[in-house]
C-alpha cells in the first residue's frame, strides 16, 4: 500500500502560487487563523455578534429620531484594538485602510475623467484608527466611485501612476499590556456590536453596502490597469441590491483579503515595469519568491 503524504494546511496557505498576497502580510494572516481564539471563541462569539446586531438593528428602526455616537465608537475602537486585539492582527486591519487607499489613489490618478477627489486616509497606528478613520474609510469608496462616475472627461495619462502603492511601517502598539489577544476575525465580530449601536440606520446601511462595491472597485482596476486579472476576485452578487442579511464581519475579512490581492496585484506591475530589460542590460530576467 502506498504511504500516504501528510501536508499541512498551513504550509499549503503560504505556498500556494495561486495567492497574489504579500508574503509577509500573508504570513501575519496565517498566523491570526492558527490563534486559538479563531478556533474557540470566533464559533461562539460570530453568533452572538449577529443576533446583538439584529436586535440593535430592530430597535433603531423604531426609534423616530436617528441615534448616533461616533466619538463613542471611536474611543471604544481604539481602546478594545489596545487591550484585547493581538498586536499582529491589529497590523492587519491599519494596513488594510492604507492598502483600500491606495487602491483608490491609483484610480482617481488614471482615470480618463477629472473630479475624483484622491483620498489620503493613511493612518500609521491603532490611535489613528479614532477620529472618524472608519467612516471616512467608508465614505471615500463612495466619492471616488462617485467622482469616477460624474466627472469630466479628460485624455488617460501615456503611463500609469504606480507611485502610490508604499505601505508604510505600522505601529500595533506591541508593547502594550493586553487582557486578551484576540484574532481579527473574533474581534470584527465583536467591533461589529457598537458599530452598529452607534451608527444612524442609514450609516451602518452604506457602511455594510460598501463591501459590496468591491465588484464594481475590481472591474475599474481591470479597466484602468488593462488588466482583466483582477476580474477574478470579483464576489459574487450585484451593487443594485441592498443586503440586510448580510455577514458583515466575515464580509470585511474576505473585502480586506481581496483588497490585499488587488494591491499585490498592482505592485507586481510596478516592479515589472520598473526592472530593466534584460535583453539591454545583458542580465539574466528578474525573478521573485512569489513570481
């Protein structure tokens, strides 16, 4: 009888040729899957987050007058990414408001229209996650689709603008003291409770809608980019719906992982066209550890 091989999971996670992810960043999402709190708490606490939620949800809309407390959620966002978030997965959800920035910074800088407005939310730490960083995360998807849609129309540069894509270091706070060291997966779940509680109905609508923009984001790349790669990471479903059944924090992981191979994506392109031409500079072609 043959022997059977017995590969690992999570070997096969980082190796996979098919995942146009940085390997560093990769590596930090790997390791969050492997926490025991993905493994243990996520189960108990993803259910609990969806029926908090739902009933937050149900008493809002009875309630005549828009309730709102966006200082509150600020506070409350950066506190519990301090003590109860792994520092690493606290990395992972700053980088991905740079990453989904420059993303849009490279279409509004090749759109053939003019208008856009070019975000520049790049925030650096935990501490600037406050001051309204994740409704402007938000809201920017919304005016650069907006900008791109209404704008007027203006000749596509010769040359892509590539110049936008550096992510720069992150400080998770490591050396702070922590109660719990929570995955990010677990910890959107539980972020999801006072988003919901202090957003107004139809803030938390446009904020839960925005994932679905990742198709309509994907499709301008390609077209931008002249490169219909991207069209593989386009999820399932329509931008003309709205969706109130939908799981939002595993919405945002799989929205933050897309961002991620769209990013890679493009600064694979950068590289490429950056390198000299072998056949000019008498060197053997460039090769990469995720080529």
């Amino acid at each position: 009888m043959r022997t059977l091989r017995d590969p690992s999971v999570w070997t096969a996670m980082l190796a996979d040729p098919a995942v146009p992810m940085d390997r560093a960043t990769l590596l930090l999402v790997v390791r969050d899957q492997r926490r025991w709190t993905r493994r243990w708490l996520y189960p108990v606490v993803r259910p609990f987050s969806a029926v908090m939620v739902w009933l937050i949800r149900v008493l809002k809309r009875l309630v005549p007058v828009p309730l709102s407390a966006h200082g509150t959620m600020d506070r409350l966002c950066v506190w519990f990414l301090h003590r109860f978030v792994h520092p690493e997965a606290g990395a992972l959800l700053v980088r991905h408001f740079i990453v989904e920035t420059n993303l849009l910074a490279f279409l509004v800088r090749n759109a053939p229209v003019a208008g856009a407005v070019e975000p520049v939310l790049r925030p650096v730490s935990l501490a600037q996650l406050g001051d309204r960083a994740v409704i402007e995360h938000d809201v920017n998807v919304y005016e650069v689709l907006i900008g791109l849609g209404t704008g007027v129309p203006r000749r596509r540069p010769e040359r892509l603008d590539l110049s936008m894509l550096d992510v720069p270091p992150i400080d998770p706070a490591p050396g702070r003291r922590r109660w719990l060291r929570l995955d990010i997966q677990t910890a959107l779940c539980l972020m999801n409770i006072p988003f919901a509680l202090c957003l107004t109905v139809p803030e938390y609508q446009r904020a839960v809608h925005s994932m679905r923009l990742d198709s309509s984001l994907l499709a301008l790349l390609a077209d931008t980019a002249g490169d219909e790669t991207f069209l593989r990471w386009r999820p399932a479903g329509v931008t003309v719906r709205l969706d109130s059944g939908l799981d939002v924090p595993r919405a945002v992981y799989e929205h933050a992982v897309i961002c991620e191979y769209a990013h890679e994506h493009l600064v694979r392109l950068r590289d490429r066209l950056a390198a000299p031409d072998p056949a000019q500079a008498g060197q053997s072609p460039r090769t990469t550890a995720y080529a």
